[in-house]
C-alpha cells in the first residue's frame, strides 16, 4: 500500500494529540512510536498483497511489541496505545480511500 508517511505520522500523531490522553509522553516519543507502528503496519499491509485479510490480533501483538521497545519508559501504555493507533490508522486510511470494506 503506498501512503505518504509524512503525512499518516501527522494526521496520527494529530489524533493522539486531540484525544489528550498521553500527555505525559513527550511530543518526540509520540512521533517516534507512530513512525515505528506505521512502519511495521505497511510492512504488514504490504506483504498481505492485494486479496490477503488483515489478521488485526496477528498486527496488534506486533505493535504493541514495537511499541513497548520504542518507548520502554512508558512500556504499561503501550498496549492502549496501539490499540487507539489501530484505530487512528483505520480511520485516516478510510478518510483518503485507501481500504475498501467488503
């Protein structure tokens, strides 16, 4: 899938800011853990091919994963975070028409 990147880490990153609940992590490690988690979900994505399913419990176990070794200092909300990443990627690729639901 080709998204640009810049553009999902601000529209995210954007997301994250207006729901409030991580205050506490730095603007730099927000922006680091949303790079990381879309670099992983496009390599996910991208492997898929055009008729492959997207296993969200297979990806959501890799970004958590990824999550916690980027930002360890925070590793207790590092699942909630890739939960509401999931949920921000889901609708900024809906808002650009990059997924189709059947």
């Amino acid at each position: 899938m080709d998204i640009n990147t810049n553009e999902a880490v601000a529209e995210i990153v954007r997301r994250f800011d207006a729901e409030g609940e991580y205050g506490f992590i730095s603007a730099e490690d927000i922006n680091g853990l949303v790079r990381g988690l879309i670099a992983i979900d496009m390599e996910y994505m991208d492997s898929l091919g055009e008729d492959g399913v997207y296993d969200e419990e297979f990806i959501f176990e890799k970004l958590h994963s990824c999550a916690k070794e980027i930002c360890p200092q925070h590793s207790a909300y590092m699942m909630r975070f890739a939960e509401d990443y999931m949920d921000f990627m889901e609708e900024y690729l809906v808002s650009i028409d990059a997924i189709e639901w059947e």
